[in-house]
C-alpha cells in the first residue's frame, strides 16, 4: 500500500543553533495543521555543535547536510529537492513556528493559484527597546508584495521550475527568487497580515547592528545590480535613497560642527521635524512613544550603515572585475 502523498514539507535550516533548534523542530510538529500530511526536514550548514544530533533527537524525519559549511540558500535548496510536499514551509533554525501558521498559508495559497509564496510577520524575542524597534520592520501589510525573507510558505513545483534559491548572489537570494517568480512566471508574492514565527536576530550591540544592516547594504547593491537592465529595478531606488540620506546624514552633521549658530540652529529644528513626523507615524504601529521615537531614529541612522555596505560591495565588485580583466590580458 502507497503511503500517503505529503501535503508540507517544513524544511528547517540551520548552523549551529543548538540552544534553539530542539524548540524549533518541535514548533514544527506542532504546527501541522490536523488533517494533512507532512513531514520536517533538517539541512544544516556544517554545524560544529551538535545540531545534527539535537535535530535527529527532536524528531526530524530526514537530516540532510552537514558535511561541508553552506550559506542559506545552499541549505534552502537541499531541503527543496529533497521535499516531497505539495507546499514546502521554510524556516530558519532561529524561529519557532507559529501554530496557526502553517494552516492559514495553505489557505492562502489555494484560495490563489496566482500566489507562488505566502509569507506573514515575524515576532522579535529578545528583551529590550532595539527588538521592539527591528519588530516594526517586521509587521506586514496585507497584500502582495515585490519579495519575501527566507522564512516564508511556497509551492515546491514553482520553486523547482526556476532551479531552486539562486546560489549565484552573496546576498539577497530570496528576493531574487520573488524577482524571478514575478518576472518569469508571472506569479504573486502575497503578505498575509497575521504572524508567521517567532524570531531573534540576536542583535545586541552597536557592532552587530552595523555589521547586519551593513550586509543588508550589500544586499540592495547586489541585487540592484543583477536586475539594473531590466523593466523591473529591483532595490535601485532604495539604493539611491541610502545613498542620498547618507550624504545628507554627513552633511547635517559637518554643518552641526561647523556652521554658524543660525544654520546650525536651522539644520537642528529641521532634523526634530523629521524624526517627529516619523515618531508620529510610527507611533500609529505601536502603542509605546519610546519605540516609536528610537525607530523613527533608527530609520534614518540606519541609512549610514546600508550605503556603507552599498559602497563595500560596488568596491569589492569594480576590483574583482578589474583583477578579471588583468588575468584575462
């Protein structure tokens, strides 16, 4: 007798994620939606402590990986082709699924066959004013969207027809995928207003904000870069903003140091304006005037970091291209 047809496979990556990946299997299995078949699958990146036990003791039906480090999109796609479900629900070793989840995005994709991926919000865990801040650019719109994070629910046969995650790009592949799906296909990314997962970026130091926001830089410019000659631009616009706050940021604070007491005085109550308008608006997302203030900060300080890593990957990419031209001569 045939076994039953798998309905979702939850592929679950990791590297070393040890203190949370037990949880995260086992919110998994929880989240499976009565009724349907599913299976979990663990890909891990090379793990140096323990996970791949941790994961077959927490119950995941197959381990793939672990012989050799892999980025995410390596790990995604060994979980891809190794899926049997109908739908394939991503999520990284980090999270902890929600239960009513996985139930509400099989809703959502068969309710619209024109949907390739559903995704929803994700929910900050860590303690402290920074997490409720990094939550705010979490919360979703209902609707569709340009492109989606990693963690997200697919139709496995849409993913399989482009090659899987693009394992091409340094950074970005999940939206390069939802670039492919939109451009190629002709299929929808769709944001559904409820929460996915629950999450910790781990971000508790000034150096770890910079050095992630610095790589979401590099990110935008990559990815601006491989879609530049096409009707759709993906992240050129955001790039260009970065790149016109940061130099506005640097200007405002020469001036600030420099200028005369009017100017200075003029830039001052000009900037209180903006970060205002922004607290305000902010403010109609969250209940506390703290977050909303320190993210309406956020949002503009972070444009320093973004256009540095934007200028690190146009660097690193315009000298590796030269080194290329000089083998090539």
């Amino acid at each position: 007798m045939n076994a039953p047809a798998i309905d979702i496979s939850f592929v679950v990556i990791g590297f070393n994620e040890s203190p949370i990946l037990a949880d995260c299997i086992a919110s998994c299995r929880r989240a499976a939606p009565r009724g349907l078949q599913t299976e979990i699958l663990y890909a891990d990146g090379g793990s140096t402590d323990g996970s791949i036990s941790i994961a077959q003791q927490a119950g995941a039906d197959r381990i793939l990986g672990g012989d050799k480090r892999r980025r995410a999109a390596e790990n995604r796609n060994l979980g891809l082709h190794a899926a049997q479900g109908c739908y394939v629900q991503f999520v990284d070793g980090d999270m902890l699924l929600e239960p009513d989840w996985p139930a509400a995005a099989v809703a959502a994709l068969e309710a619209r066959p024109e949907t390739a991926i559903v995704c929803g919000a994700l929910h900050e865990r860590g303690a402290g004013l920074l997490s409720r801040v990094l939550e705010l650019d979490w919360i979703p719109e209902e609707g569709d969207v340009a492109f989606c994070g990693g963690a997200s629910m697919a139709r496995r046969d849409v993913l399989l027809s482009l090659g899987g995650f693009p394992e091409d790009v340094r950074y970005g592949e999940e939206p390069f995928l939802c670039w492919r799906i939109r451009n190629e296909l002709g299929l929808y990314i769709h944001k559904l207003n409820c929460t996915m997962a629950q999450h910790d970026l781990g971000i508790h130091t000034f150096a770890a904000y910079w050095r992630w926001n610095g790589r979401n830089g590099r990110s935008y410019a990559e990815i601006a870069a491989r879609c530049l000659h096409t009707k759709d631009r993906l992240w050129l616009k955001p790039c260009i903003s970065n790149a016109a706050w940061a130099l506005l940021l640097l200007a405002s604070a020469l001036i600030l140091l420099f200028a005369p007491w009017p100017l200075r005085a003029a830039i001052f109550v000009a900037w209180i304006a903006v970060l205002a308008r922004k607290t305000i608006h902010a403010y109609r997302r969250t209940a506390s005037l703290a977050t909303s203030a320190a993210y309406a900060g956020h949002i503009y300080f972070v444009k320093l970091a973004l256009a540095w890593g934007q200028l690190c990957w146009i660097t690193g990419h315009f000298v590796a291209k030269k080194k290329g031209n000089n083998l090539a001569d």
